[in-house]
C-alpha cells in the first residue's frame, strides 16, 4: 500500500485545522484512502500527516498540485513541507515481534 508522510509547521493550528478538514474531498478525489494525523507533543503547530493512497504515482501528482500548494499557502503552513513517498513493507505485531525473538533465542 502506498503512502505519503508529510511534515510541516503551520502558523496556528487550530486555523489550520479546519482547513485541512475541508481539503478532504479534494484528497479523496486524487485518490487518499485516509489520513492520519499527528501533531508533535512539544509544538503543537508541527503536524506529520500519513496519507494511504491507491497509487504511488496520484500521491505524487497530488503533491505537485498547484491547488495543494495554493492551499497550503492559504491556511498558513509556515515553512517547506518534507514529503515522503512510502511502500508498506509489513505490519509487524509487538506480539508476534516478541515470539519471533524468542524462538531465535534473544
């Protein structure tokens, strides 16, 4: 499953916020499946956004898009966002972790 992580400081949350609410349908349109959403627990104004998407190549399409920079300009993201671009691998289970490293004997 395709992913997008994109981290950014904006000028005041809870501006912000209902900004990004609206935006939704425009990312569901691009192809979002949903979004996580994480604010650092020292700044309340840096977000780490982790969007799923249905294919690698609409994430990043939506983020070139005029109207998500336009947007972003608009509710007040402070600085260059960091965009990643990111495969799911595996969904590893602390249960399962743990019994994997006990049968290796660790």
């Amino acid at each position: 499953m395709p992913y997008m992580l994109v981290r950014h400081k904006v000028e005041d949350y809870e501006r912000w916020k209902p900004g990004f609410e609206e935006h939704g349908a425009t990312r569901k349109e691009s192809g979002s499946k949903g979004v996580r959403l994480f604010r650092n627990a020292d700044d309340p104004n840096e977000t780490v956004i982790l969007l799923e998407w249905d294919d690698l190549g609409k994430a990043r399409q939506f983020a070139q898009s005029d109207d998500l920079r336009e947007t972003m300009q608009r509710l007040g993201v402070a600085e260059q966002p960091n965009i990643f671009f990111l495969e799911e691998v595996e969904t590893v289970e602390v249960y399962k972790a743990t019994l994997v490293r006990e049968e290796a004997g660790v």
